[in-house]
C-alpha cells in the first residue's frame, strides 16, 4: 500500500492490520500523498468539527471520501465499483494520524 518510496505511515497508537487503521493509512498514502500543505488543511477541517466550530465535514479526495463528524469518520471509496465498504473510525484516530504524516513528510522536505 505505501509501495514506491512512500513511508509506511504511522502514529501513536496505531494498529498494524486493524481495518480502520490501514484504511486511514491508505487514505494518507493516496489522497494526502506529500502535500503537506493540504494535510494541514485537512487536519484543520478535522480539528473544527472535533472543538465543535462545525458539526460534520465532507470531502472528495483522489481515493476516498471522508465524513469526519465528532466522534466517528466514515472513509469510504470515491469509487463505488472498488466494491469496498465504507468503514468508520475514530476521528480521534484519523487526527492522530494527519499530525504524524504531517509531520514525517514536513521531514522529508528539510
């Protein structure tokens, strides 16, 4: 999944093997890439609706679409011929994740 030259990404309390884990990784990984910038965009979408500034957010992205609400996201394909489900986790977790790769790609470009 982070094949090529892709870090593997990872944050605190991560699973390895956990299916909303790797769907947020995958999700890093293609529609996040190394743009830092729009990783910090997102993160500030999420961080909004989990203070309470909006009650959900919704977004497109190259390979899945998130609907980040306080407690949950669902992250399900852009594509629904993929056959793949939409699958819930934790913003908390989806937030953890943003601020780590954020950080591991801000690394790769000093």
């Amino acid at each position: 999944m982070a094949g090529g030259d892709y870090p593997v990404p990872d944050w605190p309390g991560r699973i390895a093997g956990d299916e909303g884990h790797d769907r947020i990784a995958a999700c890093l990984v293609l529609d996040i890439q190394r743009a830092q910038q729009w990783g910090k965009q997102v993160l500030s979408h999420v961080e909004n609706v989990q203070d309470g500034g909006e009650s959900h957010w919704e977004m497109g992205m190259n390979a899945y679409m998130l609907h980040v609400r306080r407690e949950t996201t669902d992250i399900s394909p852009v594509y629904e011929e993929t056959g793949d489900p939409a699958i819930t986790v934790q913003t908390a977790d989806l937030r953890k994740a943003l601020v780590a790769w954020c950080q591991q790609i801000a690394k790769e470009t000093d």
